[in-house]
C-alpha cells in the first residue's frame, strides 16, 4: 500500500485544484486500491501540527476548473522553521514526526520558491518529497514556466486592456499595478501583450525623468493618453544603490500606499496630465484557472504520480523546453529566476518603442 501525502503552500492561485487533480487521478489509475492519499491541510501547517484528511476519488472529481485549493494553505517562512517551540522542538521535527505517524511513502508538495526551500530540507531530512512550481510569478529557477503564471496574465492583461478603453477616452495616463515584488516577469508579458507604453520592473531600477520623458514624447507626438505597467515591487535606480535596511528604511517611510501612487506622484510634480491608478491586485491570483493551465497542471501531476511509481524523489516536476523533466530539488532550492535587461521579452519590447525607464 502507497501512502502519499499532499500539500499546497504560500500564496494561493489558479491551478492548485487542478495540480491537485492530476496528481490523485494519476495515482489511482497507477496503484488503483493500493494507494492512500492524505490531504494536509493548510500547507506545511498541517504537516507540523499532524492535521490531515484520508481522500477518496471523489474528492478529485469536479475541481479541474475551480480557484483556490481544496487543501487549504498558509505561508510558514522558511528561516522560522528551526525556531523551537516551549518543548525545545521545531518544525522540522513536528513534520517529520507527522511524516512517520502516517506512514508516509511521499509527501506532494504544490508551492514556489519558500515552499521549494522547505521542500529540499525535508528531503536532506530524509523524507521522500516531490515538488509541483506554482506561482503567478514565473521566478522558479530551473523551470521554463511555473502554473498561475498564464492565468495571472489573462486576468492582468484584460485589465490593461480595460484600462486602454477609458484611458484614451478621457486622455489620461494610467498607471496599473502588477503583482511582483522581487520578479516581473508578469508585469512584462501583461505590459507587452496590453499594449503598455511603459513598463517598470524590479530587475531594471527605472529613472523617474526618464519616464516623464517618455510621457512628453508621446504628448509631442499627438498621442492623448499613455500606459504605465508597473510592477508592486518596482524600484527607483537611487532606490537600487541603497544597501538593504537603508531600502527597506526608505519604503517604510514612503507615504503613498504602493509604488505606484508614488511614481504618480512624481509624474505630476513634472508633467501637467490628468494620472489615474488602478490596483487590481488579488483578482490576479483568483478564479479558474485558464485551459494552459489545467493541461499544465495535468501533465505535472501525471509526470509527479509517475516519479513516485519509480520511487525518484527530491524533485520537483518542471517544464523545459516544452517536456515534463525532473530537476533535483537541491538545484531549485533558494533561487530565482529574474528577468534580465538582455531577455528576448525586453529586447523585443525596446524594439517596438516600450520604455522601461532605464
């Protein structure tokens, strides 16, 4: 009898159901009644406090085009779980005992970077672990796409798109808000596949006079209205010569309620246009997921349920070069994946008049 443990982690979006799906379909069609699946629930919440649920089949049928995750997550930061409780014990040991309580053949995990970092842990621990990358941001290392990304970008392109429609209406400039705090792999494909005429990333530190130049050029040239994707993490390039706690220092102190009210407000200290910001913010991340996903997810899932048949583990289950292949988790671990200035995205995107502030 094979027992597996799944769990979701970190922030949720569209895809979890359906990788959750394909996982436990695979699963059953490989070990048919030779095989438990236990759902942890909240993340590695419930692999640390022993909270849990035996599935069945039926709890894998009609979640293919559902938001969210069935499983329930949480975040549990990584440089916390050594932190030892009043019985001397962390976490590490609690998921380990949860792990053997069980009798645990794997444990699934759905997750992106701090999820992948706990996940290799676990399995230096000596835990068989299999990775799934999830993440609107696209920034796991190792693998060419993560799921949530193409969903995330439909619903950040359409935004864009809406914005187009009232922005050259009214002849405004339109700053919109992308997710991405240290990547903007989305802000750029959203940016790129919207339209935007600027487009302002974490990797590429922008020039606020640069912006503004951009701005007065298209005003020179007989356009009326202007689109600024930015990314929420965003930076300034004085910000990006800052060392650490001086940045955060500086964000701490910054009045505006994101970056990209602040970058409004700097446009107008130089720029005589009507600016208007729009945040769409978590509805990036929910709803169903888009069909590449749930084809994506499927074939993670398969390919995962397959690795455990083979007994591989301490891998996660990635894309390249458009084939499932398993990359060692030890690989993945503590990187990202960022965009940089000589992307084919970027040059493509310079080469059809975008700014990036730089």
């Amino acid at each position: 009898m094979k027992k597996i443990g799944i769990l979701t982690s970190g922030g949720d979006c569209q895809g979890l159901n359906s990788a959750i799906r394909g996982v436990g379909k695979a699963l059953y069609e490989q070990f048919g009644d030779n095989v438990e699946i236990y759902g942890l629930v909240d993340g590695y919440h419930g692999l640390i406090e022993g909270e849990y649920k035996l599935m069945s089949p039926r709890d894998f049928s009609g979640i293919l085009t559902i938001g969210g995750t069935i499983l329930g997550t949480s975040r549990q930061p990584f440089k916390r779980m050594r932190d030892v409780d009043e019985n001397n014990v962390d976490k590490v040991e609690k998921m380990k005992k949860t792990y053997k309580k069980l009798g645990l053949d794997c444990i699934v995990v759905l997750g992106g970077n701090g999820t992948h970092k706990t996940a290799n842990l676990l399995s230096e621990e000596g835990l068989n672990v299999i990775g799934l990358p999830k993440t609107i941001d696209n920034d796991i290392w190792g693998t060419d796409m993560t799921f949530g990304f193409y969903s995330a970008l439909n619903v950040a392109t359409d935004v864009i798109d809406r914005i187009h429609t009232t922005a050259t209406s009214h002849g405004r400039v339109f700053i919109v808000e992308v997710m991405g705090h240290k990547v903007g792999w989305l802000t750029l494909y959203a940016g790129i596949a919207g339209g935007a005429d600027v487009i302002l990333l974490p990797e590429i530190p922008y020039n606020i006079d640069s912006v503004i130049g951009e701005l007065e050029r298209r005003t020179k040239s007989g356009k009326k209205f202007s689109i600024i994707a930015v990314a929420e993490g965003a930076v300034s390039q004085e910000e990006a010569g800052l060392k650490k706690k001086e940045f955060k220092a500086r964000r701490a102190a910054m009045t505006q309620p994101s970056i990209s009210y602040r970058i409004a407000d700097e446009i107008k200290e130089k720029y005589e246009h009507e600016i208007r910001v729009c945040v769409p913010g978590h509805f990036q991340r929910g709803g169903s997921p888009c069909p590449y996903d749930r084809v994506f997810t499927t074939r993670l899932g398969t390919s995962a349920a397959q690795l455990i048949a083979r007994e591989k583990y301490g891998y996660m289950v990635a894309l390249q070069k458009n084939e499932i292949v398993p990359v060692p988790l030890s690989e993945v671990a503590g990187k990202l994946k960022v965009v940089t200035p000589d992307c084919n995205e970027v040059i493509t995107a310079k080469q059809m008049g975008i700014c990036f502030g730089d």
